[in-house]
C-alpha cells in the first residue's frame, strides 16, 4: 500500500464511484486492479502519494455494501458520500463530493473507470491550475482524466442550483487549460467486460 505523502499539497480529489455499472454486472471500483488491490484502492493509493489534502468517494447506496462484501477497507481519513439521486448523473456527483470537501482549493476528479493514476500527469496539471479555471491532460489531441477545478469553479458548482446539469456543457462558461502529456493511459474507459479483460494490456510496464 501507498503512504501518504510528507509533502501534503493545496488540492484534493473526488473520485466518482456511484453508478450502477450494469455492463460490467458488478461496480466498478471493486474490480480487481491487480492481485492485491481493487481500481478503488490503486487509485486512493496513488492520490495519497501524491500528497492531497482530502480524498473523498462518491458511491451510491448499493455500493456501500460492496465494499463490506468484498472487504476492502478504506482508512478513516477517506471520506464516503452517497448519491442518493443517481438520475441527477455525473454533474451531481461531482457537486455532491465538492460540497463535502472541507477546503476551498483546487480538486481533481476522477473517474473510477480509469485505475490509472501517474503522478507526474498529476504534478503537470497541478502546476497550470493557478493560470486557468480547469486544467485537461491531452494525449496526442485527446482529452483525458483527471481533469483539476479551479477554487472558481468549484464555487460556482457548489452554488449551482440544478443538480442535473451536464458537466461538460457546465464547464464550457470557464476558460481551459491543456496540458500536453506523453501518457495514453489518460484516455481509458473501463466500461465492459471485454474492456476488464484487455486492462493487462495498459498495465504493461505500468
């Protein structure tokens, strides 16, 4: 397992975990990552090495079970929320875990679909966050995940009174900043069986 960073740094991370996941036919943050962890632990372990202030996971009712059920256990420093109204989607998931943050600084969000997590990807978009609202990683004119808020951007979702806004669509108000990674993985979707099966493909040399 991962420690948490000495260098504890001025950001956080909400990392989106409540949909049903009816493809895959289990949620996908218990799936397994490797032998000795789930998508949900590598990607918590990577952000406490990187050093954030506040890890906090969004899961939905059912998913609270999960994790009993598969017996991972998450440290009392990691914050759960539910979102108890999955119909709102992405963007109340996201407004859900920011108004559940303790601190207003800026917070990557990440999706529990990708289990990659590179912390020079993440340093790289640390260091443009104060220049810009957003900051997005690009793979060769690709967008990807995590993507960092601004402190402006996450008081204007947390004051937002819509909870079913479409995220992307919310985000075209605010001024973007690329950052030019060499890093594919930025760009996978774990949304299916097939998908699941070719994950060792991404994890070569990982």
């Amino acid at each position: 397992m991962h420690e948490r960073s000495k260098n504890i740094k001025s950001c956080s991370v909400v990392i989106l975990a409540a949909g049903y996941s009816s493809r895959m036919g289990m949620p996908k943050f218990a799936l397994k990552f490797s032998d000795k962890v789930t998508f949900l632990e590598e990607i918590i372990n990577k952000y406490k090495a990187f050093g954030c202030k506040e890890i906090l996971v969004v899961l939905n009712k059912e998913g609270v079970s999960v994790l009993d059920q598969k017996n991972i256990k998450l440290s009392d420093e990691i914050k759960v929320v539910i979102n108890q109204h999955l119909e709102w989607e992405r963007f109340y998931s996201i407004k859900l875990g920011l108004k559940n943050l303790n601190n207003y600084h800026p917070v990557f969000i990440h999706n529990v679909d990708n289990p990659f997590v590179n912390l020079n990807v993440l340093n790289s978009l640390f260091c443009e966050i104060s220049e810009s609202n957003f900051v997005v990683p690009v793979f060769k004119n690709k967008g990807g995940h995590p993507i960092l808020l601004s402190e402006k951007i996450i008081k204007n979702i947390i004051s937002e009174e819509k909870n079913d806004l479409n995220f992307r669509d919310f985000l075209k108000g605010f001024e973007k900043k690329i950052v030019e990674v060499d890093n594919e993985r930025i760009l996978v979707n774990i949304n299916s069986e097939k998908e699941y099966m070719e994950l060792n493909k991404w994890c070569t040399d990982f």
